[in-house]
C-alpha cells in the first residue's frame, strides 16, 4: 500500500453514515487485500478514552475498504471536530494504517 493518504470526511448526527476508500500501490494498482482484516475509530482527540467503533468491510475484488455507522451511533455524537483512522492488519500479521484525517459530525435538526 502507498502512503497513507489524509482524507476527511463528514458524518451527519442521526444519520446512517458511510464511505469507501480504494487501496492502491504506489504504482498506482490496486493492492491485494486477501487475508487482510480492519478496524476505525473515532475519536475527540489521540489519547482520548471513549471512542467509537466503524464497521469495516473489505471487498478483496475490488481492493475497496468500506467504514460505516448506523444512525443510533451517530445520534450519540456530539457535533464537532474529531480524528478517525483505517488500520489494516494482514493474515501474516503486518499493521499498516490505510487512511486517516477529521471527521466533522454535523448538528441533526430534524432528529
């Protein structure tokens, strides 16, 4: 995988949330995610305690990796700024942290 890029994104409070990041070789071919598994978190900030678990897919055929919240998760988010990252651990056990950057949650109104 290349460099872990810095992407952020917005998360709507009370809303189902979801995004997909493609990995990709610094040749520019999509990496072989066989074997590989995941985990995301949400956080305020590096060393805070509470954080909040994504769900993370990986589609191997397409070497898309998928993170999502349901709406009773995000309806618990305060609005405001916080940090998240994709961490990727392969079968043989090699860690590499596939994306990271701000998620903004923005205040529901209508929830």
């Amino acid at each position: 995988m290349t460099v872990n890029p810095v992407i952020n994104i917005v998360i709507p409070q009370g809303a189902d949330f979801a995004e997909v990041f493609t990995s990709t070789e610094s040749d520019g071919s999509l990496s072989n995610l066989s074997g590989y598994s995941g985990v995301s978190k949400l956080k305020k900030h590096s060393g805070a305690t509470v954080a909040y678990d994504f769900t993370v897919g990986i589609n191997t055929s397409s070497s898309e990796v998928s993170i999502a919240m349901t709406a009773p998760v995000t309806t618990t988010l305060e609005p405001g700024r916080y940090y998240y990252d994709v961490v990727l651990t392969a079968g043989g056990g090699g860690v590499s942290r596939m994306v990271e950057g701000f998620a903004i949650v923005t205040a529901g109104i209508a929830t």
